[in-house]
C-alpha cells in the first residue's frame, strides 16, 4: 500500500513540475534605436532553457524580423552573442535552404564608417565582412527570407543546422527542431509579417 502511495505522489508532483515548466514558444518584440527613433520588430524562439548558459551551453534560436527599412529576414542567433556562421534549414519536406553568414544584414550608422572609407570602396567592403563575420547572428538576403518565411507560416516544423563559421562539409554541425504554431502565426501578424 505504501509502495502505491509513493508511486501516486511522484506522478503527480512531476505532472505538477511540468505544466509549470517553462514554455518554448515564439514571441514578438518590437525595439526603437535611441538614436535615429528606427523602429524593428522580431518575433524570435524564446527557448525556455536559453538563460541557463551553464547547464545548457550555447543555445540557437530562429527568428524573423521586420527591420527599420520594412525587409522582413529570416536569421539565427544564440544566447551567447558569438556569431553564429553559416546555417541549413528545413521546413517540413521543402528542399533544404543554406544561409550563408556572407548574407548577413548588418546596418551601419556615422560610428561604423571606417575612416576615408567614402574614398575607397575597397576599404568599406573589408569593413562590412569584417562586421559580418563577427555579427552574432546570421541572416538570409531579402530573397531566401521571402521564401523562408512563406514556407513557414504554411509549415509544421523547422529544422535548423547550424553548420559553423563559413565551414563547408563541417562536422561540428548543432541540429534544432522548432514547432511553427500558433504563436508564430500570431508573431508575425503582430509584426506586420
């Protein structure tokens, strides 16, 4: 009888523990630049273990994200701020997308101009891959999000491959699964997406 009570008062306490576990799903943020009163909005995987650097190490996330000029793109990034490399991804069947980290947005203000870099091409390219490669998320170009963010909202599940640092055939390679759901959906409606 003891034994049956003990068993009964585990299973609850742990479907107790659960349904007050942190959730994962996706949420929408919107932001303002301080500076030049831009205003972006994300809707981004909040992973539940994202804060537990420790325990859980590096975390990568999805997100979409409507930026000040009005581009809707497609991006990874992670907990630690480390830039993120190239990345595959899948939606439900679809063909994989590769992402490389040479796409990557990056919007420059007066303070990212190098200097004389208005006299010479050359010297601000160098300056936008440098800002690339340690950008610490990676994002696909204007045309590979349209298609990503339309396969996504009629999708059921994105999968993500985070390949590394411009690596090709790498086998340091980190795999994520992330549910397109209701919160997406509603994500993207509140951003405009």
């Amino acid at each position: 009888m003891n034994k049956l009570i003990i068993a009964a008062t585990t299973c609850a306490l742990l479907a107790g523990c659960s349904s007050i576990a942190p959730q994962s799903k996706w949420v929408a943020e919107e932001t303002t630049d301080s500076f030049y009163g831009t205003s972006a909005c994300t809707v981004k995987f909040n992973d539940a273990m994202q804060n537990m650097p420790l325990a859980y190490g590096v975390r990568y996330y999805p997100f979409v994200a409507k930026d000040a000029d009005g581009n809707d793109l497609f991006g990874i990034g992670n907990n630690y701020n480390l830039p993120v490399g190239d990345v595959l991804i899948k939606i439900d069947s679809n063909e994989p997308i590769r992402i490389s980290q040479s796409e990557t947005q990056v919007k420059q203000g007066a303070s990212y101009k190098a200097p004389a870099s208005s006299d010479n091409p050359a010297v601000q390219q160098a300056v936008d891959n440098a800002m690339k490669m340690s950008s610490p998320y990676t994002t696909a170009s204007k045309e590979k999000s349209a298609t990503i963010i339309n396969e996504m909202k009629s999708g059921k599940i994105l999968m993500v491959r985070v390949i590394g640092l411009g690596v090709n055939n790498s086998t340091a390679s980190t795999d994520g699964t992330y549910a397109l759901d209701e919160t997406l959906s509603s994500g993207l409606s509140q951003c405009g997406i």
